[in-house]
C-alpha cells in the first residue's frame, strides 16, 4: 500500500519567486511519486487562490491539473480537502478530472485498518473569531454569488494581494514559532481525546513539518510543512505513517 498526503503547495502565489519552477517540481513529485500511489490526499490550500466560476477556467495550474487527470485515469484515487485558500472549489475539477472534494472541519478514513483523522487544519483546534467570520462569509452561497458577479480582473488582483499580506504577516520568531507548536499539540490531544480510536491525525495549514505521539498512546499527529520552502508529505505503507522531503 502507497497513501501520500501533502497540503499547503501555494500554486500561483505571487510571492514565489518562479511560479513555472514551482508548480514543475509539484508535477515532477506527483509524477515519481505518485504513480504508484494506491491514493493521494491533497488537504487545502493546494492553490494559492481559486475560484470556480461557472463557465469560465481561471489561467494556471495545467500542468498540474494535467498531471493530476493523468494519475486518476490511471486508477489512482484522489482526495483534495478545502483549506481556507482554495475554498472556493467546487464540481469543475471533481467533474472533469475524477476525484473527490470534500469542504469539512475534518473526516475520519480507514486506511489499511488503521484510523486517520484528516484535515487541512484551519477549521480544528483554537481559532480567532476574526477568522471563523471570515471563514463563514467566503463559505456563504449569497456572498458567493454576489463575488462571482465582480469581474475577474478586480477580484483576482485583490485576492493575491490579499494572500501576500497574509505570507508576510505570518512570519515568526523562535519563541512565537515555540509557543505555535505548543497550541498545535494542545489542540491535538483535544482532538485526539474527542474521537477515541483515531491512530494518526493528518493535517496541514500552519507551515511547520513534524510528526509526533500524542498523550493518548495510541495516537500521533504529523503536520505535513508546506511546498514553499520544505517540499515535505507524509508516506503510509500500510504498516507506518512517516513524514518526508522531497529532493
């Protein structure tokens, strides 16, 4: 059995120095590692920034969604979970390249007899309420609507600008990165406390690469780092769930 999982790829982030050098790397992983893969789990903020008009592709990202349709036609099941990013897919990709979407706090899969919780990570564990607003308007069907009726030209300029505020401001010292950590794991054994049974919580968000045993014996969290500076995933054979980089 080959399980990946990997989150937090910022496609198209115009804070990345070379967009067509970043998404080649994302296809050439995807290419070498994932055509054996039994199932790959893309858990939120794969896209920097998306949103699925009705009738109308927004430019980028081909060669990835190409590689992508490649791998589902050649049986691989995809999974892609929304993060707070790319919250705004909806049936174009699922439709057109095979695979599922799922917009959840979290879900719980069985993986060759072993239990994962699998997240992107903004919706579980502490969250300021300036951000669950934010969260619930983006997810709100008359402000979507309302949204797609702007065009592309404005919205699309104001949502990167929006995403490199966010990049910048999210910069940390060794003490808050510390203090970040700790919330995370505090987080985790709530969580892992609140569904008994669960062997590995998965997720993303927050940027840092680690794998760790939680305060139930039975449990452990791997937060799975970013494509921005790490290239870092999770592996599961079947036997053993481990954190890697891809060089």
């Amino acid at each position: 059995m080959k399980v990946l999982f990997l989150s937090d790829l910022h496609l198209g982030a115009n804070y990345i120095a070379d967009s067509r050098a970043h998404e080649n790397r994302v296809v050439d992983f995807l290419r070498h590692e994932g055509s054996d893969a039994d199932h790959i789990y893309l858990l939120g903020d794969v896209l920097d920034y998306w949103y699925e008009y009705r009738t109308v592709v927004p430019r980028g990202f081909v060669r990835f969604f190409g590689e992508l349709a490649r791998l589902a036609d050649s049986g691989v099941k995809i999974t892609w979970m929304t993060g707070n990013h790319d919250i705004w897919l909806f049936d174009y990709l699922r439709d057109e390249i095979g695979m599922e979407v799922i917009d959840a706090p979290f879900i719980i899969r069985e993986i060759g007899g072993q239990r994962f919780l699998l997240a992107h990570g903004d919706r579980i564990g502490r969250t300021s309420a300036g951000f669950r607003f934010i969260c619930t308007l983006f997810r709100n069907r008359v402000c979507q609507r309302m949204f797609s009726a702007v065009h592309p030209g404005l919205t699309v300029g104001f949502a990167k600008r929006w995403s490199h505020s966010s990049r910048e401001s999210g910069t940390e010292t060794e003490e808050q990165r510390s203090h970040h950590i700790d919330h995370i794991l505090t987080d985790a054994n709530a969580i892992a406390a609140a569904n008994p049974g669960v062997e590995h919580i998965v997720h993303g968000h927050h940027h840092i690469a680690m794998t760790t045993p939680l305060d139930r014996g039975n449990t452990d969290l791997t937060v799975l780092g970013d494509w921005i500076t790490q290239d870092t995933y999770a592996e599961f054979d079947g036997t053993k769930l481990e954190l890697k980089r891809y060089k």
